[in-house]
C-alpha cells in the first residue's frame, strides 16, 4: 500500500468484505444442508462490515440456530469469523444474524437504553443495567452517545454490564 | 446429521481439513462425539480459553435439540 505499484494488486475494502460474506455464505448454506433446514442466506455490507443473515423460509423455523439469549447466533458467528479467517488469513468482524433476531434484540435495547437516560436525565445518577454481550452493549454505547450522555462497561464477562453515566 | 455436521464445521476452522475425523459414540449419557484433528490445528479447534470448542458445543447442542450429546475435541498426542 506504500508504492503505486502495489495498488493494483490490493483488493477494495469492500470487495474484501464481499468477500467475506460469500466465504461465510458457503459455509453456512453447507451447515444448513446437512441438518436439513430451510433458510436463504442474503450477503451485505453494513458499517465497514460483512453482514450475512440467515433467513428462515417459515417464520420461527431457525429460532433454534439464535437460542433463547442469542447465544448460538453468537457461537455461530465466532465458528464463521474463523471460517473466514482460516481462508483469507485475515481477521474478519462478521455479523452474522439469523432470522431477524439481532434486529429485533436491537429494537428492544434501543428502547431500554432510552428508559435508562431519561432515567440518568431525571435522577442526576448513574443507572446501571443488567449484563449483556459485546453486540448488545454497543448497542446501548451507542444509543447514549447519541443522545449525548456518556456510558461505561464494567464487570467480567458474561457478568458485563452497561452504567450510563450522568452528564 | 450430527457428526456430519460437527465435521463441516470444524473442517472450515482449521488448515488440514482432510485430517478431520469425527467418531459417534452412544454412551448412557447420551451420544459422545470426539472429534480428531491435525496436531497443528488442536489450539485452532479449542481456541483461547476453549472459547472455539465451546462455540462448536453450543451450535451442536442446538442442533441436537432435545437430545444430549457432548462434544470431545481429543488430543492425539496425549491419548
């Protein structure tokens, strides 16, 4: 990336990322072959990121492949990331979402993290929330720096939890 | 299904995908499935902390569903 002469040679950021998602995309569509499940796999870029989603064909029909918590979405997307990885060398930031499930937890801590800083705004007083992983803080991280408040992350995985901070 | 499908996953994380062997067992705690894997690729397979290998439980289990199964990832040189 020094000399012009190696800018041929460098793949775009985002071919790259598409790249990652059809990596990803084989082998997920194999996984789900061999269990027998029904689900389209659909590829974008979101945010400097590979995006992929597993889409169920009925509605419900893959809630086993999220879990009740998310956690084997996430046990997923770490298995994928090193899929990714194991090819291209690189380490890859897929997110990976099956069935709409992280946009709908996202919804739910959009509107928690607003209670929270009405409740910040209210009280003067930090508020601090239950655990939650490193996709659903950043959730919450962002949605207080949105609102112009500041937040902080303290305790030990998987005991983690978000503390909006008072302006 | 089961062990086919531990297989797929753990022949994409590792470097010699030709050296993956998964074997099913019944035992009465359920179905056992070791899984064998080139000596280069082992710390691949449990990842820090066994982070991976806990990764592949949790994807297997679901796919289990309601029947228990475990998960051995075996260490070749040591067994």
């Amino acid at each position: 990336m020094t000399s012009s002469e190696t800018q041929p040679v460098a793949p775009s950021p985002t071919k790259r990322l598409e790249d990652e998602g059809e990596i990803a995309a084989d082998y997920l569509e194999e996984l789900l072959d061999i269990a027998d499940l029904d689900g389209d796999i659909e590829i974008d870029v979101e945010n400097d990121r590979a995006a992929v989603e597993i889409v169920a064909e009925a509605p419900g029909a893959l809630k086993h492949l999220a879990g009740s918590h998310g956690e084997v979405l996430e046990a997923l997307q770490e298995l994928t990331r090193l899929a990714v990885q194991t090819r291209t060398g690189e380490r890859s930031r897929l997110m990976l979402d099956v069935a709409g499930y992280r946009a709908a937890r996202r919804a739910e801590l959009v509107t928690l993290a607003e209670s929270a800083i009405a409740a910040v705004r209210e009280s003067g007083q930090e508020v601090a929330l239950d655990p939650l992983n490193a996709f659903e803080r950043k959730v919450v991280h962002d949605q207080v720096a949105a609102a112009g408040l500041s937040s902080d992350s303290r305790g030990v995985e998987p005991e983690r939890y978000v503390v909006v901070l008072p302006a | 299904m089961l062990a086919d499908a531990l297989e797929h996953l753990v022949r994409g994380i590792v470097d010699n995908p030709d050296d993956v062997r998964v074997a099913s067992r019944a035992t009465r705690r359920g179905d056992l499935l070791e899984v064998r894997v080139h000596p280069d690729d082992l710390g691949r397979v449990i990842g820090r902390g066994g982070r991976t290998a806990r990764a592949l439980r949790t994807v297997v289990g679901a796919l289990a569903g309601d029947e228990p199964v475990r998960v051995d990832v075996v260490d070749v040189d040591r067994r």
